[in-house]
C-alpha cells in the first residue's frame, strides 16, 4: 500500500470519527406537555433528552431562571396541575392507557394513582382529583372525580364529549365544554357548563354552534369566562356566564386573537384575562378599564403558562425547543440559560 493511499484511508477514518462525535453530541431534546406553575416564582417542566425524560423545577428570582432540581422519570411523563400547599403536582403518562400519578417535589418521588384517564386536574385542597376517561367510558368522554381520601371514583357528567375543564376556585363546582351534547359531537353544538364534584346533576349554561375555547373563573365563583368565534362578524369575543342564572355578557369585542391561538386561561386576578394573542405574543387584558398589554417573546410558541398572579408568563418556543420567561411588569423576556447550557 502507498503512503498516499495511507494517507487518504487515514483521513477518510478522522472524517467518520468526526462525524459519529458531532452525532454523538447533537442531542433531541423534547419538552413533553406544557410549564406548570407551583407557585409564583417556581415553575415544572418535563424534558426528554436522548429518550430520557426529566422533570425539572426552575427558579425564577435575580440570577434568571435557575435549575433546583431534575428527576428522572418514566417516558412520555408530563406536569399538568399543581398542589401547592403539598408541594405536588398531578402528572399523566401517556399511552393506552394513560396512566395518572403525583409527584411530590420535596422527596422527588412519583407514585402513580389507581386510576386511568387523562388531564389529571386537583381542586384547590387536593383531595379531589378530576379527569376525563379516555379509556372505558362508553358515553363520549365524560369527567370523573377521584375522591384520595375515600379511594372511589365518581361519574359528574353524562353523556358529553369534554374539550376543557377547570376547578373553581374553592369551590367543588367544575366548569367545561363541550362538544355536542349527548354522544353526537357531530352536532356542531357547542356547550359551556358546570358540573359537581359530589355528582349533581350537570348544568348546560349555554349551548349554541359558536365555537368555544379557553375556560377562566372569576375569584367568587360566581362567573365563567370564554372565548367565542363571532362568524358574523370574523373576530373573537371575550363573554362570561353567571353560574346562577346563566345570564350571557360580552365582555370584550374585536379580540386580536387568531382562531389558533385563542385560549383564556384564567382570570388570575380580576379584573384580568389572560390569552394568547398570536403566535409570539400573550396579552392581559384589563375587562374594566377595557386596555390590554402584551408581552413579545419574539419566537414563535404554542405551549404557555402565566404564573398565579399573572406577573410572569413562562413558553416553550416552537423552534430550538427553548424556554422563556416574560414579565408583565417590566416586559423583559428572559431564556432558562442553565437548561439549556444541559445541551
């Protein structure tokens, strides 16, 4: 063999070398689900990397947002709800079937639940747990109620096809929609209503064909907000509903909001609303003084979540995926560097 052809054989091995390394190191990174505030300045995210997922709780104080712990955890887990007096958060793996569980942030253990549904929701005490059973009930996709304390689960609605729900706050009421009433959803209704965690009977508050997205309770307990697609007039509205009488009032008109990105999360604080008003851009909306004001993430985002308060918003940007976080107040926007230096 010639030393030329030494030579080129030796490159040719340093370039394959080379590339398997870069291979190596440029990581898939995921995030599994949506940011999921504990508090007003501490926030659980779930992150796979290289088919390992982990759940992390970040910081968010004067250094930017800090990593304070990780955990490792089974594929395909994700944060969705908090309990803050317990330091837990309810977690749903998915797959056929979903499986529910809690994680508990102080010893970083997960125990999962014996049950099995989707979007695992607790109210404001923690000992009721509200899901939608995705497996086993023949009469569309109904809410349950799972009692921690007595062990029993609980049938709260009938006969429904549940897209959203929410807990009162302090309350046992439960607001959804729905999409068609009765197992039609090709019905084209769309209904807003109230359910109870003791198994009353549900209540259809309103019921028409305008699409509906975004659930937010009022503080009292007395008023449901959500959004509406007006056809007529080819914007969004802003409307809430009184639980006692049912009684409709639009609360604000010409929402810029396209129909995507429409979804109020919660009256945090009254008398604000909370939504995504494009696809780089949540605005709060102040119902009384009719003003908004909006934070610009200057990345596109589909995954969001404003803190208790509402004084900061945390995304998952589209691309990258990234993590921001914005504030109200001062209108910075600032990336959780430490995760992201874990590349």
């Amino acid at each position: 063999m010639s030393r030329f052809q030494v030579v080129a054989i030796s490159y040719l091995l340093l370039g394959c070398i080379t590339v398997t390394v870069c291979a190596q190191t440029r990581r898939e990174r995921v995030f599994v689900g949506s940011p999921v505030w504990v508090s007003e300045d501490e926030f659980v995210v779930s992150l796979t990397e290289d088919s390992k997922n982990h759940l992390y709780v970040l910081y968010v104080g004067k250094d930017g947002v800090v990593v304070r712990t990780k955990s490792l955890v089974p594929k395909n887990v994700l944060p969705i709800a908090p309990l803050p007096k317990e330091r837990r958060v309810t977690v749903m793996q998915r797959g056929h079937p979903a499986k529910m569980g809690l994680f508990d942030l102080k010893t970083l253990h997960l125990s999962w639940l014996p049950i099995s549904g989707a979007n695992p929701k607790p109210e404001s005490q923690g000992k009721l747990i509200a899901f939608v059973n995705t497996d086993t009930d023949k009469d569309g996709l109904n809410i349950y109620v799972w009692d921690s304390q007595r062990r029993k689960e609980r049938k709260v609605t009938q006969d429904l096809s549940v897209r959203e729900f929410l807990w009162a706050p302090r309350r046992s009421e439960i607001a959804f929609i729905s999409v068609g009433i009765g197992v039609d959803e090709m019905s084209g209704v769309f209904a807003v209503g109230v359910a109870s965690s003791d198994g009353s009977p549900q209540r259809v508050l309103v019921a028409d064909l305008l699409p509906k997205t975004g659930l937010g309770w009022s503080h009292d307990g007395q008023r449901i907000f959500f959004c509406v697609w007006n056809s007529e007039r080819k914007e969004f509205e802003v409307r809430s509903v009184r639980v006692d009488t049912g009684q409709q009032t639009v609360v604000a008109t010409s929402v810029p909001v396209g129909y995507k990105y429409a979804r109020v999360r919660r009256t945090w604080r009254d008398p604000y609303l909370i939504f995504q008003s494009g696809p780089t851009r949540v605005t709060r909306l102040n119902i009384e003084q009719e003003k908004s004001e909006s934070i610009n993430f200057a990345e596109e985002f589909k995954r969001w979540e404003p803190s208790p308060s509402g004084l900061l918003c945390a995304v998952i940007t589209s691309l990258g995926p990234e993590l921001l976080v914005g504030n109200w107040e001062t209108g910075e926007v600032i990336r959780a560097s430490s995760l992201n230096q874990e590349r």
